[in-house]
C-alpha cells in the first residue's frame, strides 16, 4: 500500500470546496439573487431618450448611432410572453398558441432556459421566436455597462446550448411603451445595439402581472376601439399564477381571429427575414456546458438542502437520545446495589515512547493509589530514543514498579508486552500521558466484580484546559465523549475503551488475542473484538484519569487523523458482526451504524452544510439561518450544561461553545474528510507520535493536585 500523502489530500479538499463554492455561485447568480444593479446609473444624471424615440415604433434599431424604428403591418399582432419559460405556465400558452396556429415572440430569462432547455426546444420546434430578457431578469438601465454585456452574452449561450440558435431581439426588463422609456433604458438600448441587438417594446402593455382580471387583460390587448392597425401586445409566461393570462390570451385569439387579425412574431411581423438564427458550433458547445453548469448548481442546491435539513433533524434527535440515555444511565448507577468491596490485584501497563515529559507522574500517580490490594505497575519503554527508560529506571525501587524494554514495535506489541508479563488476572492500561487519582483504580476495576463484564472504560479528563484549544477539547471529551459511553453502556455496544484508562479481564484479553495491531486505533479495535465476543463492555463515570490533550492545532490534526483513520479500519474490520447473530450481531446493529451516520457521514457532508450556509446568509433569508444557528447553539448549550453537571464539572466552560461551532467542528470534519480520502486511496497512514508538553511535571499542577 502506498503510504498517505497530506498535500495531496489538501489539493484534493481544496479542489473540492472551490467547486462547490463555484457550482454555489452559478445557482446563487443564475436564481438572481445576486442584486438586479438598482442604484447604478442615477436615473437624473442619464439624458432623457430624444423626442422622436418616444414617438417611434415599439421596435427600436440604434445601429450605427441612428434612431430607426418599427412596427407590425395593420392586421398583425405579435404576442409576446416576458420571464420564462416557466414549467407550469409556458406549456399551457403554447398549448392555446397551437390550438389557434398563432406563433408568438417569448423573451425569455436566460437562466430559465437554461433550466427548462426543452421547453426551449419546444418553442422553437412550434415556430415561435425566443428573444432575450437579460440572464437573471436584470435592470440594464440600472446595471453597469460590463454587468449588462455578460447577461446579454449568456443569454445568448444559454438559447444556442438549449436550442443550437441565437437572437438579435432584446427586451429590457422592467420597460414598457415607447413613450415610457426613461432616460437610463434609452442609454442601455444604445449599449445592446451596439452588441446587435433590437431593443422590442410594446405597443400594449396588458399588465397582467398585477392579475387585473381576464376581461382587463382581453382589453388591454385588443385596443378595443382602434382601427385595424398592428400591434406589439406584452404579457407574461412566469412570475406568478398566471391563470388570468392563459384565459385571456385565449380569449384575444378568439376574438381577433375573428376579425382577420394574424398572429405571428415580432420578426416575422417587421420583416426581418430570419427569426432565430443558427448559431455557431462554439457557442452551441459553450451553451452546453453552461445548461448543464447551471442545471448540476440547481440540483446541488437542491441536494444541500435536503441534507441540511436532514443534518439538523438528524442531530437534534441524536442530542435527544444522548440526553435520555444519559439520564437512564445516571439512574441505573444510583440504583446499583452496594456489594462487599470488591479489591483484585492489579496489574497496571503503561506502554511509553518517548514519554519523558510526562511519565514520571503517571507512575507516581499509580504508586499513590488508595486500592486496597496490591498493584504491579509494568512500564514497557518501546524503544524511547529520550529519557523515558532511564526515569523509570530510578523509581523500581519504589516497589511494584517494573521496566522492560523492547524495540520499537508500536504500541500494540508493548502493550502486548505488559499483558503476557502481568501476573494479575485484572489488568488496566494506561498511557504515559495520564494520571490517575486515588481513588481511580479501585472505582475502575469495581464493576469487573460481574463476571459477566469484560472490560470497563473510565471516565478521561483533560488537564491542560488553560488554553481555547484545550477548552474545546474539555468540551468534547464531556459533552461528546462521555454522553456518547453512557448510550453505549446501556445498548451494550460500546465501541472504545480509551487508551488512557481501561480495565480488562484478562480472560478476555485472551479470547480476542490480545490487543490488535492491523489497526491505527488499537484501543477502538480491542473493544469491538470483546463486545463481539460476548463480554459487557461498561462505562465507570467515577474512575477519572487526567490526560494531556494536544496543545497545538498540528498536534491536535495529527491525533485525530490517526484516531479517526483507526476508527474507520476497525470499522471495515468489525463489518461482519452487522450480519451475524447473537451479542456480536446486536453489537454490530447497534453500534456501527450509529458510527457510520454520526461519526462518518454527517461528518463528511458537514462542510458542504457549511458552505451552504454562508451561501443561505447571501442569498437566501438570513434570519431564518441565523435564528436556526442560534436555537442549535441553545440546544447544544443545554446539553452541554446538563453533561458537565453529571461529570461535576463547571458550565462556565460553555462561554467557548459558538467559537468551538465555528472553528474546531470544522476542523474535525476536515479530519474525517482527509481520513475517507486516505482509506479510499489505499493509502498508509503512519503513527503519528504527540509531542508532550509535561503538564503533570510539576507537583503544583492543578489536576495532578
């Protein structure tokens, strides 16, 4: 197996996060939420269109500079349909267009045909024309210059990817009759002639988007009262229930039909000679990919809010159940009967390398121990190139306190080490980063009184919490952690007795063969095979050890690396016990699932939630996130204080909370991330070792006290 390469990893998420945060952009800008350009040009600072532009034709050619204008022959009408293509409302009107043999002009968004290409299609199939209504139905006369030739421009894309044509019509959203034109869409129509296009008006202006009512719409747009002459009548495909337009075109063919009047497109209806013309091959292949871009952005959207939705429901029923539990938990250990004490010999392994900063108290903590029956400490150097041997060394003559040393072999094969060295059928493991207090071992090794109970998990505590990095760590031993064991001892599928403090029968250490070493995370291997073997796997909340946590982000990313890597090969190991019966199967049902939603999916869809988020606080409604921020955050709080009162320890930690949702949470997502990547790439992780910082090397240090 190749070993794991981090930068690649790096590139890998970066990559990633830059094309979700793109595909973000594309549905955030495609959807319009980008802003329409209001407060551009100052309507007042623009010249007012010239005189004979306000009197001209609905049609406006700038050409060259020069005012020409145009209109339907008498007798024709030009339906022409603004904001679609919309997937509910633009198929009935071409289904009235049909019924009557009328064709008509759609000024459609570009973004909508880019979501709806065969409705496009359909169009253009059933002789209609496809005019231009700007990207994201934006106000050219109050965008600038640059943002009105990139939305004229993909427009364009967008038809020649849908349809393989193109369009020399525009109209200007917001514009209405010639004589309504101000003095900013006189200068935005000059800016469209001169990339081609004809800036199409109306002679009719139906409104029908305020909904006024079938017989106003009918009015508005057959000029009740007029002579035969041709007109320009707008309507609208999308924006709204658009009931009233569906009845009251139908009703204009009707009527107007009657009268002789055709109805066909603006082109067809000035007498250009072609209506969309072919487009080229480069803009076609062009058009394609920016249909598809848009349409994956909508779909991912579409995706990501499901999964946040899903995400939330997820971790608010999983904080329910943690608490539940808990509570059963605390209760069951209130009601346990006190038997008579129960005191077996001990023998305590500590496997270190390269510990000298802080062994030396670990085993001043064990000698200090108030066990009322004797205990063998058995400290197996691993091939330490510091001074962990030589400290040791000069405390066997304390008594009880044995050295042996042994090549580098990893921590699996030192504890192995110690387990066939110890001469007590009871055996706790310990890392030479911790200390135990007093009473510790007695509390550890009493539930082992149950002959049915395998091994016990104790209760780790951060001692260096001076720091924020520290406290967050505080924060998810407590609330994480311990919350987590509590469930798993009830369910009876616990999954991980830490490194830093477990007991173990050792018949039970046998009937597994000893402590794994094909996994990065011995202990989480350990403690599956022995469930799945048929042992009670407990939590003892009482029997507290003090470890020292990492103090750097380097440090901390490298333990949870190889914690997180571990996991997931225990995991894959342990697959089998989902299928099989008895106590392996119900361990197996129970317990790997919970893992693989909780500690491995959520985890690795948790920064494309986040990413989302922020895109939500742009363009969506940023209240609505931000209250549903704020009520997770009291939730969690709540929690939060509720499991640091059944560990005795003080809520003011909880002050670090949001900053530990902002940063540390996604640092731990990005662990899992680059922990999937690497067992997906078959690569190899090493050990890596955490450098220590000797917080128990002083006697005046608070937890040691």
């Amino acid at each position: 197996m190749k070993r794991s390469d981090p930068k690649g990893h790096w590139i890998l998420l970066l990559l990633g996060g830059l094309a979700l945060a793109v595909a973000l952009l594309v549905n955030g800008f495609a959807s319009g939420d980008m802003g329409e350009g209001h407060g551009g040009p100052d309507e007042a600072a623009a010249p007012a269109p010239p005189d004979e532009a306000t009197r001209a034709g609905p049609v406006l050619n700038l050409d060259d500079g020069k005012l020409r204008s145009a209109r339907p022959s008498p007798g024709t009408i030009s339906l022409t349909f603004d904001d679609g293509p919309d997937p509910e409302w633009t198929p009935k009107l071409l289904d009235v267009l049909r019924r009557y043999g009328a064709r008509a002009t759609f000024f459609s968004v570009g973004s909508r045909i880019a979501e709806n290409p065969g409705l496009a299609r359909r169009m253009i199939r059933e002789g209609h024309e496809i005019g231009s209504h700007t990207y994201t139905h934006l106000d050219m006369g109050a965008a600038p210059a640059w943002r009105t030739r990139l939305e004229l421009d993909l427009t364009q894309r967008a038809l020649a990817g849908a349809t393989g044509r193109g369009t020399r019509l525009v109209r200007q959203p917001y514009s209405s009759t010639p004589d309504g034109l101000t003095g900013t869409q006189w200068r935005a129509a000059q800016l469209a002639a001169k990339q081609g296009y004809l800036t199409v008006l109306t002679d009719r202006d139906t409104e029908d988007w305020s909904r006024p009512g079938v017989e106003k719409i009918v009015q508005r747009a057959t000029g009740t009262g007029r002579s035969r002459e041709g007109a320009i009548v707008m309507l609208h495909d999308s924006g709204g229930d658009r009931t009233e337009t569906v009845r009251g075109v139908e009703e204009i063919l009707r009527r107007l039909q009657g009268q002789g009047y055709r109805f066909t497109t603006v082109s067809e209806a000035i007498g250009l000679s072609e209506r969309n013309p072919a487009a080229p091959l480069s803009a076609r292949m062009a058009g394609k990919a920016l249909v598809w871009g848009q349409q994956g952005s909508a779909w991912l959207v579409a995706g990501l809010t499901l999964l946040f939705g899903a995400a939330a429901v997820l971790t608010v029923l999983r904080l329910a159940v943690l608490l539940g539990f808990a509570r059963f938990h605390v209760g069951r250990v209130r009601r346990r009967p006190q038997g008579p004490p129960f005191a077996p010999r001990v023998s305590v392994i500590v496997p270190a390398y390269n510990e000298e900063a802080g062994i030396g108290a670990t085993v001043r903590s064990l000698l200090n121990t108030g066990h009322g029956a004797p205990i063998e400490i058995i400290v197996v150097d691993d091939g330490s190139t510091d001074r962990t041997a030589e400290i040791v060394e000069t405390m066997t003559h304390l008594g009880g306190v044995r050295l042996i040393r042994q090549p580098n072999g990893g921590k699996p094969s030192a504890l192995n080490t110690g387990i066939a060295a110890a001469r007590a059928e009871i055996v706790v493991l310990v890392d030479g980063d911790t200390v135990f207090q007093r009473d510790t071992i007695g509390n550890l090794v009493a539930p082992l009184a149950d002959p049915s109970v395998g091994a016990v998990s104790g209760n780790t505590k951060v001692a260096n919490r001076g720091g924020i990095i520290g406290r967050w760590q505080h924060i998810e031993y407590v609330i994480g952690f311990n919350l987590d064991r509590r469930m798993f001892d009830v369910l009876q599928c616990m999954p991980t007795i830490p490194g830093a403090i477990g007991a173990f029968r050792r018949q039970a250490l046998i009937s597994v063969g000893g402590v794994p070493g094909d996994t990065l995370a011995e202990d989480t291997d350990l403690t599956m095979a022995i469930c799945r073997a048929g042992w009670r796997v407990v939590y003892e909340e009482s029997a507290l050890a003090w470890t020292e946590a990492p103090a750097s982000i380097r440090q901390l990313w490298r333990q949870r690396y190889r914690w997180c890597y571990g996991t997931l090969q225990a995991m894959w190991k342990h697959r089998r016990s989902l299928v099989q019966g008895g106590r392996s199967g119900r361990f197996g049902r129970r317990c790997l699932p919970y893992l693989a939603v909780f500690q491995v999916a959520l985890p690795l869809f948790a920064p494309a939630v986040d990413v989302f988020t922020l895109y939500g606080l742009v363009f969506l409604d940023p209240s609505k996130l931000a209250v549903t921020w704020l009520a997770f955050t009291v939730l969690q709080a709540m929690a939060g204080a509720y499991a640091l009162r059944l560990d005795g320890e003080p809520t003011r930690t909880l002050w670090v909370l949001p900053l530990q949702q902002v940063v540390y949470r996604q640092l731990m997502y990005l662990v899992v991330i680059q922990s999937l990547v690497t067992a997906l790439l078959g690569a190899r992780l090493r050990w890596h070792t955490i450098r220590r910082a000797g917080t128990f090397s002083s006697p005046n240090e608070p937890a040691l006290r």
